[in-house]
C-alpha cells in the first residue's frame, strides 16, 4: 500500500515538474483567470479547468470566495462620477458670483472704510519688517515725549535715573540693607508718581484752557454747517465747514504754543 503511494506522489511531482516547464505554475495561471471566473467571462475549456484546480486547492479556492464576495461590495465603493451636466451647472452657478476681494472693493460708506483699514492692517502686520518699524517709530515717539524741547514729558528720564539711583547711594556695606533699599525705592516711586503725573495734568489743564475758546467757536460752526446740510444749502454749509477748519488750526495752534508761552515765563521769573 505504501508503494502504491510513493508512485501517486511520484506521478503527481512528474506531472506538476512538467507543467512548470510548459504551462507555467498551476496556481499562478488559476489565479489569472480567477476574476474572469467570478465575473463569468472565461471560456468553456479555461472554466472547467480553473474549477477542476480549486476542488483540489484550499489557498486558490480561498481567493475564489474572497473575490466573489468582493464582487457585491466594490461597487459601492466606486468613485462616483457626476458627469459633464454636474460641473457646467456647477459652473453656472458660481462663475457669475462677485469674489470676495471684488466685493470689499465696491462697499461703501463705514463698511467700506472698515474693510479697507482691516485688509490694509493685515498686510501691514504680516510683513517681516514690521516689529522692527513697530520699534523704531515708538523710539522716535518716546524721543518726541521726552527729549524734545516742549515735550510734555520733558525731564522724566533724568527724574527715573535719580529716583532708580536714589536707593543705592544709601547702602551700607553691612547690615540694614534691605531696609534701606526698600525705603530710597519707596520714596524715589513717590516722587516719580506726583511729579510726573502733576506735570501732566498741569499741562494738559493748560493746554485745555487756551483752547477753549477756540473749542467753542468749533462746536458752533460744525452744528451750523450740520444744520446747513439737513436744509440742503451747499452755500452756508462749505463756508461753515470753512469756518470749523479754521477754528481747528487755531486749535493746534494753541494747544502746542502753550506749552512754549509756558516755558518762556518760567525762563523770565527765573532770571528776573
């Protein structure tokens, strides 16, 4: 029985030997045909070939199921294609639309000027340059404020150095310390605190009344060139327009040649 066997075996690797010099592997050429099979599109003689191999083969008859049930469920997973009506109806409802740069281009009025500065500070902060321009104009500004004869808040820096030096000078090499800093901070905090917001407010009170006056007169003649508008009379409303431009270089005038008058007083009560 068992040399019966060992000739079964023999024929049956003679057999697949021959195949792999001719036809090729048996299992390779079932699997080629296998999705003709599952989509019923091989001929007689292929069909009852690859049938024959997958009674005697698991792994190509496993591939066999697999591909028929993948049969019903692909389908459904396949790219949809909407056709050539989709995009020209698509097309015909989106290509006459205003984009949006073009319709913040023709608003007008406060949205208008809104959209304008808000597109216009957008650009403005993603430049590169920008944090060092940001840094060079508040260096001109605190320059303009400090330094600058007639600045408001002319003198400060020299009343911080001595209110930051102020606390060292009182040290002892040993012992208190602590103390004595805390107490020349104090005080030099005090000092600054009055002193630099009293010459504010002294100036600024200054400045506000020298231009009174002139404040009133610019209340008046915009009111009136208000009125002159709502009565649709162009005339008295362009010259009290006038008026209030007038009214507002005075303004300017004198809210910056008061500090000056003030300086060239103090000047003269100090030499006489």
């Amino acid at each position: 029985m068992r040399r019966f066997d060992d000739k079964d075996d023999r024929n049956e690797d003679l057999v697949r030997s021959i195949l792999d010099r001719t036809s090729g592997p048996a299992c390779s050429r079932a699997l080629e045909h296998l999705p003709g099979l599952v989509d019923n599109n091989l001929d007689s003689g292929d069909r009852v070939l690859v049938q024959a191999h997958l009674e005697n083969c698991p792994g190509c008859r496993s591939v066999a199921v697999v591909l028929g049930w993948m049969g019903t469920e692909l389908p459904a997973m396949a790219e949809i294609d909407p056709g050539e009506e989709f995009t020209a109806a698509v097309l015909a409802r989106t290509a006459r639309l205003p984009s949006r740069a073009a319709a913040a281009g023709h608003l007008t009025g406060a949205a208008g000027l809104v959209d304008r500065l808000g597109n216009w500070w957008e650009e403005r902060i993603q430049r590169p340059l920008f944090a060092w321009q940001v840094a060079y104009a508040l260096t001109v500004l605190l320059t303009v404020l400090t330094i600058a004869p007639g600045a408001p808040l002319h003198g400060v820096p020299r009343q911080i150095l001595a209110g930051v030096e102020a606390g060292p000078a009182r040290l002892s090499v040993l012992g208190g310390a602590f103390t004595t800093v805390d107490q020349g901070v104090a005080q030099g905090a005090g000092f600054l605190k009055d002193s630099v917001w009293g010459g504010i407010r002294s100036d600024v009170g200054r400045r506000v009344q020298s231009t009174e006056l002139a404040r009133d007169h610019l209340g008046r003649d915009v009111q009136g060139a208000w009125r002159e508008i709502r009565h649709k009379r162009t005339g008295p409303a362009l010259m009290r327009l006038s008026a209030a431009g007038s009214d507002f270089q005075e303004i300017w005038r004198l809210w910056w040649r008061s500090n000056s008058i003030n300086q060239s007083s103090t000047a003269e009560r100090s030499s006489s």
